[in-house]
C-alpha cells in the first residue's frame, strides 16, 4: 500500500508537520510504502483555465513539477494525507494552487468520462491546526479537499482538525494528538 502524504505548511517542523510525521512514521512501521511532498517545495504554475485538459486529457504545463512529481504520486497513492494549518479559512495558496492543477483528473473523470481508477479503493484523510475557536474554522478546508479527493476518485474518510493551536510545538503538547493519531494508524 503506498501512503503520500502532502504537507501544506511552510512551517519547519510546526504543528502540521508535527501530526503528519507521526502519521507517516506510525504507516511506516506497519510496512506501508510511504512518501511526503512538501507543497512549498514543489515548482508549479497556477491553472490558467485554458480548458486543455477538458479536450485532451492533459495539461499544457506538462513539464513543472504538478506534472511530474504531483500527479504521479497523487495517481500511485492509495492513502492520501493533507497535513494543513489554517490560512484565512482555508489552505495556503502552495497547496491551492496544486489542487486547483486537479482540474486535470477532474476533467478526464467527469467530462472525458475516464475510469482510470476503476477498482481501487482510495482513501482521503485531513489532518488541520488553526489558531481560533470558530466553530466554522474548518469548513472551507473540509469542503476544497472533499472536492480535491473527489476528482482523484479518493474517498475523503477522515479529519482531525485542532482548534487553539497556533505557536510552533503546541500541537506535540495537545493532551489527544498522539492518541488520535495511534488511533488512526491502527485503523489502516
Ligand atoms: C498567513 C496566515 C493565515 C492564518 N489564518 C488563520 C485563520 O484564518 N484562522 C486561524 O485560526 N488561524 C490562522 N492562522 C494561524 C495558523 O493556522 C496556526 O498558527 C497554525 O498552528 C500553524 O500551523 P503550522 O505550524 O503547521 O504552520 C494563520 C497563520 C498564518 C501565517
């Protein structure tokens, strides 16, 4: 089973980072393949919304790294794993910017009616800090990697998000983190 998970904060080592690591490192140690993209890291351009992958299948941009090292990982995965902070209700603009390249799978799936991942069963999960309480802190980030994992053929299975986390190393001290993580590493 290969596990990827994609890392959206530019944060070295932070609270996101903090609940991936113990994801991956918990898959890991249960056999499974695993690999961690950094968004930040990857050099992309934005969707333009030139429509060529709703004629041809494709992207115009098909040397940057969303069409050679994104995509191939997102299309190999079986877990996928979204380690995200919250940035103004939603996910930082590296991520974004890489789902909005999805439009790609989304295309062939809903207008090239493509099965190409006919028979697999894959599952989506997000993992998200923010700083406040707001009861809808969450929502924006929940519904753009419902729509994310849709397109991939990913079914979006489970989230844990965390309220009140804001300084660096927060999360390492939150009283279920740990718990909750062991508990859905168990789970796979
Ligand atoms: C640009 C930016 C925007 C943010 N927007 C929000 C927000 O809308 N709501 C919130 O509760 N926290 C917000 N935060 C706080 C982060 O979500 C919080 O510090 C989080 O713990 C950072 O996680 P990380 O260590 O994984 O980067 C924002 C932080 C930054 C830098």
């Amino acid at each position: 089973m290969n596990v990827l998970g994609i890392n959206a904060s530019p944060r070295k080592k932070g609270n996101s980072h903090h609940l991936m690591s113990l994801f991956m490192e918990g898959m890991h140690e249960k056999g499974y393949n695993t690999q961690i993209l950094d968004a930040m890291q990857l050099n992309i351009k934005s969707c333009i919304g030139c429509g060529n992958c709703e004629r041809k299948g494709d992207c115009i941009f098909d040397k940057d790294d969303f069409t050679t090292i994104f995509l191939p990982a997102v299309m190999k995965a079986d877990i996928i794993v979204l380690a995200s902070p919250v940035y103004f209700y939603g996910f930082p603009a590296d991520l974004k910017a890489l789902i909005d390249r999805v439009q790609v799978l989304w295309s062939r799936k809903y207008v090239l009616k493509l099965d190409e991942f006919k028979g697999r069963n894959r599952k989506g999960i997000l993992l998200a800090v923010g700083a406040t309480q707001g009861k809808d802190l969450f929502d924006g980030m929940k519904l753009t990697a419902r729509y994310f994992f849709d397109a991939a053929d990913i079914c979006f299975t489970v989230d844990l998000c965390y309220r009140g986390v804001d300084q660096k190393g927060q999360m390492e001290k939150h009283p279920s983190g740990f718990s909750d993580i062991r508990k859905l590493v168990d789970s796979f």
